[in-house]
C-alpha cells in the first residue's frame, strides 16, 4: 500500500471454466486435436470442463471515504493462467455419471487482463483472456474467453 488510496496487490486463485455441449457427443482424450465421437446416447448433462491456476497482479485506486464510511475504487491489472486440468461430465439414463479428466487441448498458459469497479461492498469484474482457450493448431481458433460479474463483500 503506497497510501490510503493506491496499492498493488499479488493474489492467486483457481477459475473454472464450463463450456456445455449441446450435442450428444464425447470429447476424445488424449487426442493430438480437439475430436469427438458422436453418441445415440441422450445425455442429460454433458460438460467440457477446465481448471487453472491463476495469478493476477492488481493495481487498486481507492476514493477517500464518504460521510457513510463508503468509497468508490477502481482495480485493474494483467493476469495469467496455468492449466491444472480439464474435465469431461457426462450424466445419462444409459451409463449414469461419466467424469474423464484430460488437459482436453486447453491452452497450457493464458493471460489477459482483468478490471473491477466497485462502490462499498459491491462491484462489478470482467476478466479477458487474449490467447485462445485451447492450444495452438489443436482446437477451435479464435475462440477467446471473455468473464464478467457481481462481487459482493470485497
């Protein structure tokens, strides 16, 4: 903390990501690209699942506090990903609960960027990952990974 008002922050935390797959398929493992067998079977629940380590580096602004003991604050910085792992969910009539974990050829290493606006207890957070979700030349290209929410008691 530099003053009441301006500090950098280092933190680390996990994100998951889900990406629900319409179709009734299932996501090869261990495939040197991105592939999926197409299945008769009706799945109730069918995820595509991935799990990182993330490290964001935050520079925060804080507004002095109002006659309610409130401030305003701004935070924003770069962040990077390392891969944990990845996850497929299936859940069906015909073979019940089904997890199979792989890295599924997610990106091994993301960054980006994150912001956060917030007044009092409650603010608002977008996260954007400008390389793609999964690894070079072995998934769907230029699909990027865009988050954005509430945040309540920080």
């Amino acid at each position: 903390r530099f003053s009441s008002n301006f500090k950098i922050a280092l933190a680390a935390g996990l994100d998951w990501n889900h990406i629900r797959l319409e179709r009734n398929v299932t996501i090869k493992k261990e495939n040197p690209v991105l592939a999926a067998d197409v299945n008769t079977i009706e799945f109730d629940k069918n995820r595509l699942s991935s799990r990182y380590l993330r490290v964001p580096l935050y520079f925060e602004y804080r507004t002095p506090q109002n006659d309610k003991g409130k401030r305003a604050s701004i935070v924003f910085g770069p962040e990077i990903g390392f891969l944990l792992d990845g996850k497929l969910k299936q859940k069906s009539s015909e073979n019940g609960k089904v997890k199979v974990k792989d890295d599924f050829n997610f990106e091994p290493f993301r960054y980006g960027a994150n912001a956060r606006i917030g007044y009092g207890g409650a603010g608002l957070f977008f996260k954007y990952y400008m390389n793609d979700v999964f690894a070079q030349n072995q998934g769907p290209a230029d699909y990027k990974n865009l988050n954005f929410g509430l945040t309540f008691g920080f």
